[in-house]
C-alpha cells in the first residue's frame, strides 16, 4: 500500500505550554484554532519549580558516550520532562500518533497543511517525524514527496523541538529511552541508537520559531558573559564532531 492509499490515522495535537509564560497564551489559543487536529495543552513542567529529588530522579551527569559537555540548566530539565509528558499523552490516548507542537512555533500557511498531510500519510508507529524550522539542517534521502514538500531520512538529525509527529511506538521508545537523560531533549534525540525509532524529517522549513515575539525563550538564560559563550562554543564544535563519529561508528 502507498502513502496515498494508507487508511487515515488517529492523531491528536499537543500544545507544550508553560503556565507562567502569560505572553504566549495567546499564541497558544491561535495554534488551538488553527491546527487541523483536535487539540491538548500540556502543561509544560516548571523546571525553575524542581526539587532536588524529582531532578535526581531524571538526570544523571555524564550518562552516556560522547559526554555532554554542559551541565543542564533546570529550564532544560523542565523542558525534557515536559516532552515526556507529550509522549506519554500519545500511549496514554490510545493514538496512533501525537502532534507535538511548542508554543512559540507559527506554522508556515502555504507549506504547513501539505508537510502535515504527507507526514500524516508517510508516519509508521515507530517513526518520529521533524518538522524543522531550518533550511540547513536535516538533509537526507528521500522518502516521500507532494509538490514541493519532501520527507527525508536525515542523515544527521538537526537541532530543535518545534514540532514533531510522533507514532505511537515511537513515544514508547523514547520513553524507554529516556527514563534517565544526561542532555537536552533535542540532543538526546539526535543520539538515534538510543531508540528504535526511524527520524524522518521535513524539507523544506514548515513552521518558524517566533519565541522572540513572545518575550524571548524560557528555557536559555538571557545573556552570558563573552568568556562563556566562547568556552561553549569550543566545547560545542567539539561535541558535534564526537557526536558525527559515534554515529559514523555505529552504522
């Protein structure tokens, strides 16, 4: 059976919003009335509001090879919890797969519904599909096609939670995977042998981060000092190739 003659699946949205972030409420109210899906709100947890024992039960330093370079942020923490929480929702449901949208995403109006549509026509139950907000990332094989939107199989998973569709298998891996983390969630993700899922991935950008709009992140700290953002960017440059060379190494 073909991407067009597969049978419609069950899929729901889940909106990722932090109650505290006022700004994006009316954001979030525009994602409800615009997604083509029924819609839930998750209700991001506050990393800021962590104990030190629900943290403890989480994250570990240093879990797995290549190391992270950082320590992760209580923010980071709050936001890889919170999309535990989407996955969860998707199993608990009973979908075939979940749509996981952050609230500082704006979809793109003419490429949004097609990218949608193929991704919902293409998704197995074990596949997580991107919808990245970035032209350069995410460039693979082929998969599928309708006019000029692609899905592809990455062969290097870009960076970034924006949206996704999620199958039901796939959140359960990612649970599974992830009942203890060590980086952030769009790291983790990038680790593709953590998980038996298959990565697929919109070409090109369907959706734009408008977070700037609504206040800034609440997941970075606003600025840091010069000394700082040099240090991480080394450490960064040098994560990225470690990251490339286990991947290379695992193929």
């Amino acid at each position: 059976m073909s991407a067009t003659d597969a049978a419609p699946i069950r899929a729901e949205a889940f909106i990722i919003h932090l109650a505290r972030a006022e700004a994006r409420k009316p954001q979030v109210e525009r994602l409800a009335a615009t997604l083509p899906l029924p819609i839930n709100v998750i209700n991001a947890v506050d990393g800021l509001a962590l104990g030190d024992r629900e943290i403890e039960a989480a994250y570990r330093l240093h879990l797995y090879r290549p190391r992270y370079p950082f320590a992760l942020r209580k923010a980071e923490i709050g936001c890889f919890l919170s999309h535990r929480k989407a996955w969860q929702a998707i199993i608990d449901r009973g979908l075939d797969a979940g749509l996981i949208v952050e609230d500082d995403v704006e979809p793109d109006e003419e490429l949004f519904g097609p990218a949608l549509e193929l991704a919902m026509k293409t998704i197995r139950p074990g596949d997580y599909i991107r919808f990245p907000d970035r032209s350069h990332t995410d460039s693979g094989a082929e998969v599928a096609k309708t006019g000029g939107v692609l899905l592809v199989e990455p062969t290097h998973v870009g960076l970034g939670m924006q949206l996704q569709l999620v199958g039901r298998e796939a959140a359960a891996e990612l649970l599974k995977a992830t009942e203890t983390f060590d980086r952030p969630v769009d790291t983790t993700i990038q680790m593709r042998w953590l998980a038996k899922i298959r990565i697929l991935a919109v070409r090109p950008p369907a959706v734009r981060q408008i977070g700037h709009l609504l206040g800034g992140t609440v997941v970075q700290k606003k600025s840091k000092p010069l000394s700082e953002v040099l240090s991480r960017e080394v450490k960064r440059a040098w994560y990225r190739l470690a990251l490339r060379i286990a991947a290379f190494g695992r193929r």
